[in-house]
C-alpha cells in the first residue's frame, strides 16, 4: 500500500502543470537610447555609407517601426518622456536643460521664449522606480541631462549610474577619450573609447544580475557634439568617401544651410562606433544564455542634425533635422526584439511616440500601470504581436526657438495627416505624410475643413495638458 500512494503522489506531480524558471521571471530589459540619430542613419534604414551591422542584425531579428517619434525636435525633453510616459507639456521639461529662460533671452527674435523645467521633477514616476519596486535591478549609462545632481539616475530609480550627469555631451577631459572628467565615470586607460566603455559596464552589470530581471538603459553621448571619431574609423570613411559620386551636397532649410548627402567620415566613425558598443552588448546578453528573457529596444531622442554645429548628416527623404518639428527633426529609428512574440525581420508603419515606451515595457512586465498616476502613452505591445492597434493621435509642442533654427511651433499627426501651428505669425502648414513624406506640399488651402478640425484638437491638447506658450515681444 505504501508503495501504491509514493506511485500515486508521483504520478500526480507529473500531471500537474510545471512552471518553468523562465516563465516564472519577469522579462529583462535592454533599452538602447542614441543621442542625435538620424531616421536614416542605419545600413537597415536606408543609409549607404555609414555601416551599422550590428543594429542591422537586431532589425532582422526583431520588428523595425517606420513611424516611431520622438516626443520632441531637441533631447531632454524626450529623454523625459521615455522615463515618465509623459508629454514633455506635462513634466514641464519642453526645451534641452540648458537653454537660456526667457528672463535670459537675449537673441533678437519675435518672441520671447516660454519658461520651462530644468529638472526631471522627483515627484514624477520613472520607469525604472517601478521596475524597482517590482524586483528589477536597474542600471544607467551614458546621458542623463535632466537635471543637476540632486536629479541624476540614483535619484531617480536607477540602482547604478555610469557616467549620467546634467551635462548634455561628454564635455568633460579628453572629451569621447579618457580621462573623461565625469564625476560618475571612473576614467580608464588614457585614450579609452566612450560607447566601448559604457557598453563594457552594461555587460559588467547584466553578469552581475544574470539571476533577476533587470532594466540595462545605454543612453549613448554618441552621436551628439563634439564631432570626434576613433582614428581608425575616421579613415575608414574617408577613404569610402572617395569612392562616392554624388550631386549637390548642400541645400537650404529657410535660412540655413542644410546638408543633403551622408559623408561626413567624423561622424560616420562615431556612428560606426556606437553599432559596435550595441553590438558588445547584444554579445553579452547571448553569452549569458539571456537571448529568449531579454526585450530589446532601439531608439534615438530626436533627429539627426542638418542645419548646424558641423552639419554632420543628411535625413533625406525627410524635411530639416534635428531642432525643426518637421519629419527630419522628430522622426527616429526605432527597433524592437521581444522573443517569442515579434516576427524576425518584419517591419510595421504603426504610428508610435516616446511616451508609449512606459506603458508598453510595464504591460510586457506584467505589472499594471498606478492607477494614481496620468500618462500619455498608449501600450504598443498588440503591435509587436502581430495585431491591430489604435494609437490616435500624437502630438508636439516646442514653445522655444532651436539652435538649429527652429522656431516655436506645435504638431499633431492624427492618421496620415500631420498639421503644424507656427507661433510667430500663426500660420498653419499641412501635410499628407502617406504620399509626401518630405512636407513639400502644403494642403491647408484646399483641406479647411481638416485644417480646422486637426487645429481645434491641437489647441484642445495643449489646454488639456497645461502647456506654456511663447510671448509676442514688443514692436516685434
């Protein structure tokens, strides 16, 4: 008899159901945020002489959004909005910290400015403060630029800092070269590479953690000011220059000059040099035996730069660069890996906004947005299962004049059709993005009835989440 029930009891367990270790862990997280990156900046985007292998291989094994934006032309704001799921209206931080407040301004423009925030505000919630609180260990690396000490990464959720201060480009010593002269990066061997170390520390911290989920945030300096390359990869590229045959390089975007061909060798090296770094950290998250735990998301902060500071790249087929809220400013590339559910190699023209991020990596998480808390984005993780989604409209709004020569504006895209208010003189452009993605044919003269109706949803949205608008200066 004693025999019969250890029998039964074991026959029992086989029939019951086993949960595996993988699918009782949470899911990691490796976020991948490129600073200054063009739409069309990536081998697997278009580009022809810059070459990204290693994202291109992550785009073959994941799904690739062709309309994915970024919250904002400039980066602070957006990187505000990855971390909270809020329009950059909301948090208050709608301009790079850093730039002059009006009280402050002393460039001859027709307006003045708005005020706005020069901190991520501790009462809002980040990402990684929930992912903590749910068994996540958290890591940050790179560019923070959201505010001064009291506001950088270990105040805001992050179990690590690696590198992110208030300052927006690697400003400090050597510069993209140790001795880097940043308060939280140990400076190594003279000469050491950025994107190489901050993807050497990446690695460290997911092997330490290879036994909880995590949330591994690589926010790259690269490819942001100064233009500085790796020797090796300069003349890489400036020999590849050589082999070109191109028309006109420069064209005009209003008043300035704007480049219209890819063959800046500087910045193809720094380009060249992040795909490396996200290659050395793919490798670690394979090597780890993390591949089929690991969501992995790619993603740049706001457009490539066009119009100023060197000119380093071309967003063609799309309109300006970085600082303008036409295509070329808030347009990204944007890639996403989740095992099991996205199809290798796919591509979506799903309409999709930094503020989404939040909600989506929590419903991936299984953890439920706080009820206590008023976000912006909507979850996209149908998208990466195959199915339908209906997003709605997004929105933007830059209350401020661009160091790239912008000037205050707001947007919204609701379907195919994208509506811009310029500010200065209240004058509205529209566009048809489905047949003119590069905003050459503005429609408002013979569309006023959707003129009006975009216009009245824009001015409804601006009302709804409390944002400040620039102020007409006298005999202006």
């Amino acid at each position: 008899m004693r025999t019969l029930a250890i029998l039964l009891s074991a026959l029992a367990i086989l029939l019951v159901p086993q949960t595996t270790s993988a699918e009782q862990r949470k899911p990691n997280f490796v976020f991948f945020l490129v600073d200054d990156l063009g739409w069309t900046d990536l081998g697997c985007y278009g580009s022809s002489f810059y070459e990204t292998p290693n994202v291109d291989k992550l785009a073959a094994s994941g799904l690739k959004f062709t309309d994915a934006y970024a919250a904002c032309q400039v980066c602070s704001p957006t990187r505000a909005s990855i971390l909270t799921g809020r329009y950059p209206t909301r948090t208050g931080v709608t301009d790079f910290i850093g730039a002059p407040q009006p009280e402050r301004w002393n460039r001859k423009t027709k307006m003045l400015p708005a005020p706005y925030e020069m901190q991520l505000a501790h009462n809002e919630t980040t990402i990684a403060e929930i992912l903590k609180k749910n068994g996540y260990a958290t890591f940050f690396a790179g560019k923070w630029h959201l505010g001064s000490k009291e506001y950088w990464p270990e105040h805001q959720g992050f179990d690590v800092n690696q590198g992110g201060i208030d300052r927006g480009g690697p400003y400090g010593g050597k510069r993209y070269f140790s001795p880097y002269g940043n308060p939280r990066l140990e400076d190594g061997p003279d000469g050491e590479h950025l994107p190489d170390r901050l993807a050497r520390e990446t690695v460290k911290f997911m092997t330490e953690n290879k036994d909880q989920p995590f949330l591994a945030y690589l926010s790259f300096y690269s490819v942001h000011t100064p233009l500085m390359s790796r020797e090796d990869l300069k003349q890489k590229y400036l020999q590849k220059k050589e082999t070109l045959k191109h028309g006109e390089i420069w064209g005009k975007e209003g008043q300035r000059k704007a480049r219209l061909v890819q063959e800046h060798a500087v910045y193809a090296g720094m380009v060249d040099a992040m795909d490396q770094a996200v290659g050395k950290v793919l490798d670690g998250v394979d090597e780890l035996g993390l591949t089929q735990d690991t969501v992995v998301i790619f993603m740049s902060d706001n457009g490539g730069l066009s119009t100023s500071e060197g000119h380093p790249t071309s967003n063609l087929p799309l309109r300006a660069g970085k600082g303008w809220i036409y295509e070329g400013g808030i347009r990204e590339p944007m890639i996403v890996r989740w095992p099991g559910t996205t199809k290798a190699g796919t591509e979506t023209s799903q309409i999709v906004s930094s503020v989404d991020f939040f909600p989506t990596m929590l419903q991936i998480a299984g953890i439920d947005v706080p009820k206590n808390l008023t976000i912006d984005g909507t979850s996209f993780a149908p998208v990466l299962k195959g199915d339908e989604f209906e997003r709605g409209a997004i929105f933007w709004h830059y209350p401020h004049y661009g160091n790239q020569g912008g000037s205050p504006s707001s947007a919204v895209r609701d379907g195919d059709w994208k509506l811009i208010e310029f500010y200065e003189d209240g004058h509205l452009e529209l566009y048809n993005l489905s047949d003119d993605i590069g905003e050459q044919n503005d429609l408002t003269a013979k569309k006023p009835d959707l003129v009006a109706k975009l216009h009245a949803k824009l001015k409804a949205w601006r009302q709804e989440t409390g944002a400040k608008m620039p102020t007409h200066r006298k005999g202006a």
